[in-house]
C-alpha cells in the first residue's frame, strides 16, 4: 500500500499532542515560526543524535529565545484545597443523612447517596490538619471523614467506615476517648457481620468515663436489629503463568520465548505446544498513568474505580481508593506531579507525555531514572530514520516542557537559578525523555477495564480505555488483524491469553486496534502504517477475509493425512472420500465433520452459561471447543470468531470490572 506521510504526520503529532486546544500547540507554532524552513531542513533536520537535538532549542539562536520565553513562565497551577467549601458540604452532607433516616424506601436510598456525594466532595476539598486554623479549627478533613463514617454504615459498608474513622483519628480528632468512636465502630462491625467484635467495641463505649447507659443501650439494640450486608465477591483475578515463569522473558510463561528477524525484529513466538487458555503474559508496567477524564472516578494510583475517594493532601485535582495508594502515590510521583496537574492538562499533551514524565517522577532517584529511560530507548523501537524534522521538534519542545517541570518541582533540588538553562544532568533527563517519546509511540498499550450494567455482566457491558501504560515483555507482542492471543487487565496488570492453541514457533499475537471483522483492508493497512510504521502480512491481510457481518458459514478442514498441512472445503458428500490435491490422498472428512459438530454444540453450552453468569464455566466450554475447532479446521469461521470473541470478553470478567452508574 502506498505510503501517505501527511496521515503519518497527522498521527506521529496526536501522540505528542492530543488536544488541540491547549497551550502546547500554540508553543509549537510560535517555535516553528521563529526557526523558519531552512533552519528546520538543513539544520536541525540533519542533527543525528537527542542530545543534540535537546541542546539545540535552548541553545540555538533561531528558537532559543521562543522557548526560553515561554517556558521561564512555567508555574504551578492545580485545584487548591478550600477549608470553607469542605465544611459546607460536610454540613450538607449530615443534613441529608439526617433527612434520610426520617425518610422512607426510594426517598431514603436518594438522599443518603446525596448525603455521601456531599460527604465525597468534603473530604476531596478539606486541606491538611491545621493548614487553616480558622475554619474548623484546622479539622476540616477529620470532620469529613468522621461524616463520612456515618453515612457509610448506615449504608452497609462497614469495612469502608472503619477505614474512614481511623482517617479521622490520623487527622487530628481525638477520637479514641470518645464514646461515640466506639459505638460508631460497634455498629460498622455489625454490618459487617463481626458481632464479636462489635461487642468488644461496646464494652469499651461502657467502660469509658461519661458513657451513658442509656446511650449505650440504644445502640446495642441498633445494633441486634442490622441486617448483616454480605460483601459482594470480587470476580478479579491474578491468574498464573502456564507452566510457570520464562526465566529469560520477564513475566512470561515458560510456553513463549523472544525471537529476532532482520524484517520483524525482535517478536513473540510458541516456545512449544500452546493450549487455548494458557496464560502467557501476566506483567505490571514499566509505567502507567490514569487518563485525565477519569481523575474524578478512578484511583490515581491503582485505576480502581472509587467510591469512597481518598484526597491528596495538598491538591483536590486526584484521588485515591485508600489511604495505602495516597501514601504510595504522594510519596513518589505525586510529590513532584501535584502541583503542576493542571498545567499539564492544560497543555494539552497526550497520555504518552504523562507517562514518559512518570517514567522519572516514580524512579527511586534520578540515576534510576536515568537508567530505566536510557535502557528502553536503547530495546524498544523508535523509528528514528522515518521521523521528519518537525516531529523531531515537536518531540524536543514538548522534552523541554517537561524538563521544566521537573526544574520547577524540585525533581533536582535546589538550583542556583531561577532560570530554564539545563544544566549537563538535566540535559540527559531532557535527552531521554525524547527518547521515551519516541518509544512510547510504538509500545505504549491502552489500559481497559470492563464497564457492566448492575442487570447483568455481559449483557450491556462495554470496554472502557482508562489509562495507558508500557510493558517491557508485553511491547514484544507482534500484531494481527486477528490476534491469536486476548488482552486483558487486572488493575494494571497486562494478562495474555492464548485464545487458540499454537504450534511449535507459530508467532503468538495480538491486536493494536484495526481488526478484520469490523474494519476492511485497506482502512486497516492505511491506520497501521500511519500510527505504527508498518504494513501488515498476516493471514487476514493476505487472503483479505472479509468483515464478520459478511462471512459466510463456510469452514475450511486441514487434511487428515500426517504433515499435510493443505485446508479441504466442506465435501458436497461426507460419505465419499475427498481427494487432497497437496498429498494426493483419498481421505474421509466424516470424524472431522463430526468434531466441527460437537464444537458448535460447545459454543452454544459456553454461550447459555454466559447468559446464566456462569463465567468460569463458559471459559472452560470455550476453551475446550475451541481447542477441538483449531485441531480439524481453519479460520475464518463465523462462529469460531463469535466464540473467541465470547472467551475474550468473558476473560475480561475475571480482570477488573467497575458498575455503570445508575442514573
């Protein structure tokens, strides 16, 4: 197919640049302006090095008075923290919790979930203990979380009270030599269905100086009238590797191993005998960040969907599902990203750029920062001789910005000037975060998690891309316009699954976006060469299968005969012997058509077993009828690819799965 270098440019500059509003765009123009052509071609178009590239637009005097003036002006920029908004909606937050008990059915479920939104946003806007002594003594924060608590046992969710009365300690109330803590912490016990424990509390609610009996009493009797809420099981599952960890391909099964050709480069193949369901990959990433547009309904941290967030202490921008991710979050990256968020949003910078900036932010140090970014540019492809000198500077510039950042959060200490002039070690952090921009183009892989309806699992769920990370082993994955490997994620975990059995060195792949049954060849052909520099030659592509909505029943059978490898089409009589015009051998297709029989019956059980919920049964059904399919027969066939379809998706069920919203 022939190449089209403006869609090529189009689609290099989105992964840069993913708005095109933001303040980043315009940067580039103005930059691009100032160099004019003959700089850009015979200049900074034949530099053959990052390094030099990172130095030329801060030293070079066509650009260098563009950039330094605009990013001198870089400054933090982030949603602040509001003591007086908090304690408003935290007052909010206990008039509907009141109103709720005195309400009945429909009416009491609205207003206690309006109660713990209001609760919610409190706790996201409070600031730290004692940073406005003015508004509620510098106790904004404990006092939502202690609101909080409330709401939530009245709603069931103890373990979820608890965490958030312990919060309300940490931050500054003093709590423990309350009656009230211990009855509070009584009754999440009990709906809990922890009645031992829940006496225990009570017991030490008596025994405390100023109890009232009455009080007491009350309470014990609230708490033998809960109705235990039993907790809903998580169908999130870490599966294990089949047959155990490669030694030589981190986080992969001992079934793959990495190949290299002069036309390919280096790929995933079957090491031996695949089975459809082993396990091949199961890897955490190099690194990973949440998409903005899910900063207020996911963990900044985990990705998990929140419920009862958790707040940085200095910014209301992110969330956390719990303490422990806050902690582990705003001792790393957070510290150095926090309150820069806004302005890199603002930016308009692509998902790539937040993840080649966290590549540094989350290292343990600057060196290990360093070393990470220097030893995937050097693994991973890049592309760098089809790259045309404005994505070279667009690349540079955006490199640039974020080195500023870094410069402005203190990510190398104090420095003797306030000015953007990199000194040589943050030349070299500016040098591999181009670098890394480069990588990321070609390896990053989007993170999904399955949305489903609160009516059924599979019927009205749909994938949803929340985050996007990169995978040291899991870039080594080579496409098809029909993978023979499903994708997957539990939390950040990218787990591979083959959805078919392999052969000995038979390439295992998997889908970068265009795939056959919805998208034709060219569209295909023209996508992938355009966002990932290369055509594709796989078996969709060379016999041109046609879209799932326009193939026929029709199956093709692998002749019987040993190491005949020719496909046979469906006999027009199953009682004469078909003739292979390869081994040149009268074979009989009868056990053949047989087995194509028994697998569609297969397909059918899995598929009544999805409808029943029934998600570990289903995979085991389509496992075994794919398995029969692949050993007697060759895709495309309409219902096989229904039925990987119906195995990937129910595989998704066992990664991470949030509920739709009601309205």
């Amino acid at each position: 197919m022939e190449f089209d270098s403006t869609y090529y440019q189009i689609c290099s500059a989105q992964t840069v640049q993913s708005e095109k509003r933001g303040f980043f765009n315009e940067f580039c123009v103005d930059v691009r302006d100032a160099c004019g052509d003959k700089w850009l071609r015979n200049y900074f178009g034949k530099l053959k090095s990052n390094a030099a590239r990172v130095l030329s637009i801060f030293s070079d005097r066509e650009v260098c008075d563009p950039v330094l003036g605009v990013l001198e002006h870089v400054q933090p920029v982030f949603k602040q923290k509001d003591a007086l908004f908090s304690a408003q909606r935290r007052a909010q937050a206990d008039k509907l919790f009141l109103m709720s008990g005195n309400g009945e059915g429909e009416e009491s479920r609205e207003l206690i979930q309006q109660a713990l939104m209001a609760a919610n946003l409190a706790v996201m806007r409070a600031p730290d203990r004692n940073a406005d002594p003015v508004i509620d003594d510098g106790l904004s924060l404990a006092l939502a979380y202690r609101s909080r608590a409330s709401i939530l046992i009245r709603l069931g969710e103890g373990e979820a009270a608890l965490s958030d009365l312990k919060l309300a300690t940490n931050f500054g109330l003093e709590l423990k030599s309350s009656v009230d803590y211990y009855c509070k912490m009584a009754k999440a016990y009990a709906v809990m269905g922890e009645l031992a424990r829940a006496e225990i509390s009570l017991k030490i609610a008596e025994k405390m100086s100023g109890s009232d009996p009455t009080h007491i009493a009350l309470c014990r009797k609230e708490i033998a009238a809960v109705k235990p809420i039993p907790k809903e099981a998580s169908s999130e599952q870490v599966p294990q590797l089949a047959h155990g960890e490669n030694p030589e391909l981190s986080s992969a099964s001992k079934v793959v191993k990495l190949v290299e050709t002069k036309d390919k480069g280096r790929f995933v193949v079957a090491s031996e005998g695949i089975r459809t369901g082993d396990v091949l990959l199961c890897e955490e990433p190099v690194a990973a960040c949440l998409d903005p547009i899910y900063f207020g309904t996911h963990c900044h941290n985990c990705f998990k969907r929140l419920h009862t967030p958790v707040s940085c202490l200095h910014c209301s921008g992110v969330a956390f599902c719990s303490a422990q991710c806050m902690g582990e979050a705003c001792s790393s990256y957070h510290r150095f990203e926090c309150e820069f968020m806004d302005l890199l949003i603002g930016s308009g910078m692509s998902i790539l750029c937040f993840i080649a900036l966290r590549v540094f932010t989350q290292a343990p140090s600057l060196e290990q920062g360093l070393a990470t970014a220097n030893l995937l540019f050097e693994h991973m492809c890049s592309h760098e001789d089809e790259r045309q000198p404005e994505d070279y500077l667009q690349r540079s510039l955006m490199a640039g910005f974020l080195m500023r950042i870094l410069q402005k959060s203190l990510y190398f200490g104090r420095r003797k000037t306030e000015g953007v002039n990199p000194t040589a070690v943050e030349l070299q952090v500016a040098t591999a975060l181009l670098g890394l921009l480069q990588v990321l183009q070609y390896n990053a892989h989007q993170i999904f998690q399955t949305q489903v309806t609160e009516e059924h699992r599979f019927d009205g769920s749909r994938m949803v891309q929340v985050a996007a990370g990169l995978y040291g082993t899991g870039s080594y994955f080579n496409h098809e316009c029909w993978p023979s490997a499903a994708c997957h994620f539990v939390g950040k975990k990218l787990v591979l699954t083959a959805n078919k059995p392999h052969r000995p060195n038979e390439v295992v792949a998997v889908n970068y976006g265009p795939i056959f049954i919805k998208t034709n060849l060219k569209e295909r052909q023209r996508t992938l060469r355009g966002r990932y520099s290369f055509s594709c030659n796989c078996m969709a592509c060379q016999e041109n299968w046609p879209l799932l909505q326009k193939l026929d029943k029709q199956v093709r059978f692998w002749c019987t005969s040993p190491n005949c490898v020719n496909l046979l089409k469906f006999p027009k009589d199953l009682a004469k012997d078909v003739r292979c015009p390869r081994c040149r051998k009268n074979i009989s297709l009868k056990e053949t058509v047989r087995k194509l029989i028994k697998t569609e019956e297969l397909y059918r059980e899995a598929a009544r077993a999805m409808e029943a919920q029934k998600t570990g049964e289903a995979i085991e059904l389509f496992k075994e009828g794919l398995e029969m399919f692949f050993h007697v027969a060759a895709l495309p066939h309409k219902d096989t690819l229904i039925a990987q379809q119906s195995l990937n998706k129910c595989l998704s069920d066992t990664g991470t799965t949030f509920k739709k919203e009601g309205k």
